[in-house]
C-alpha cells in the first residue's frame, strides 16, 4: 500500500531534549516536506526537499532542521525543543510530475512540550 | 511573499445545500491551485485541482477559477453530513506544485 509513515503519532516531552519525528514513504517520490498546523494559524510549511541531499527552509524553519540522505527518508529533528513547538505535524511527498502532483500526507504527529 | 486567504467559518448549510468556499491569492503568477478536505484529527487529502479559468467539476464538486480577480471558489452541490470537514485552499511555492501554501482553511458544517 502507497502511504507516508510517521512516527510517533504521539510525543511528550521536555523542554530542551531533543527529539526526531520519523516519515518515510514508498512511493519513490522524490519530494517531501514537514508542515506544522496551529489552530488559527493553518498549515505551515517548516522545510522541504526537492531530492536526496537537497532541502529548503519554509515559512517556519526557526527551531527545526531536516536531514535527506536517502530518497524515503526525510526525519524532522527538534535539537532543543520549545513549548511554543508543542503543535501537530505532517510529513507529506509528492512525485512532482505531470500536471498534478498531490501531495500524500503521513497521518500526523501530535507533539507537546511541556 | 505569497499568501492565501480563506474565511475561517464555519460555513453551516443543511443536507442537499450548495456549499460555496471561498479563497483568494496574492501572487498573480500563480498557475495551479488545490483543493483539499480535512476531517477533524485527519491529515488533508487532495479533492480538486484547477490550472484554466472557469470550471471544472468533479461529480459533487466544483472548482471555479478566475485568475483576473485571484478567486478561486469550491462548490459542493447535495451537501451530506459527511462533507462537514475543513477544505483548504492551496497554490504551490514551485513549478511542480510539491510545496504548497496552505491558507488557513473553512470549516464546513452540514446538518441533517
């Protein structure tokens, strides 16, 4: 089955230690990107990937860094986590080709920071 | 900087109603935009996608598009309960259309 696995769906934690949200997908796509969604404030895209060893910072990178060493692979890292991180978040792919390239979501990670 | 605007609702029509969602744009080169629904606690999942101006239907679903004003709309015609959801208007920050920018979505409400 085609899907963009997260994981964990859900994470506590404390402010400072770090963390890593994993996603990985089976579709061989070759772009991936992580969003954050607040209330009141949407989706916001944090980074993304264009291929292996190629990211982009979105609206939102302050706090985040994202590593692509292999093309299923595209981890969000949380080096010193912040309350004001505390948020749900999407890892999406998409192929990027032909005229419509949806993007896929993961199933979200819900994370707090106490 | 690109933006995206949406009404944040809720839009609540009853059962068989049109719904009509509304989004506009800022950046006038933009070329494909996209529809995608999110029920509550779910991740988005794309529904429509319109790159001409005028319409484009997908059985209930309508998408209209006038580049001129910046508007693009989402009809949902016989609304059912389960179509209360938030619909998210999206325009991609590259040509692909891979990363997108997500306007802050409407929350639709349809009563039986």
């Amino acid at each position: 089955e085609a899907q963009v696995t997260q994981n964990p769906r859900y994470l506590i934690t404390v402010t400072g230690k770090k963390l890593t949200v994993t996603c990985s997908q089976n579709m061989n796509h070759e772009y991936m990107s992580w969003y954050r969604q607040d209330p009141g404030l949407g989706l916001r895209q944090i980074y993304y990937s264009m291929n292996v060893e190629v990211t982009d910072k979105g609206d939102v990178p302050e706090g985040y860094k994202v590593s692509r060493k292999e093309k299923r692979n595209f981890p969000l890292i949380l080096e010193s986590p912040s309350p004001n991180q505390t948020s749900l978040y999407f890892c999406a792919s998409s192929s990027g080709q032909g005229d419509v390239s949806p993007l896929h979501f993961g199933n979200g990670t819900r994370l707090t920071v106490t | 900087q690109k933006e995206v605007e949406q009404n944040s609702g809720p839009l609540s029509v009853p059962e068989g109603a049109i719904a009509s969602l509304n989004c506009t744009y800022s950046d006038r080169g933009s070329q494909s935009f996209f529809w995608y629904r999110q029920y509550s606690g779910k991740s988005p999942e794309l529904i429509m996608s319109i790159y001409s101006n005028g319409d484009k239907e997908d059985g209930r679903f309508t998408a209209q598009l006038n580049k001129a004003s910046q508007y693009v709309s989402l009809l949902i015609r016989d609304s059912q309960p389960s179509d209360s959801a938030t619909y998210l208007c999206a325009v991609p920050l590259n040509q692909a259309g891979t990363a997108l920018i997500f306007g802050k979505g409407t929350t639709l409400s349809v009563s039986s």
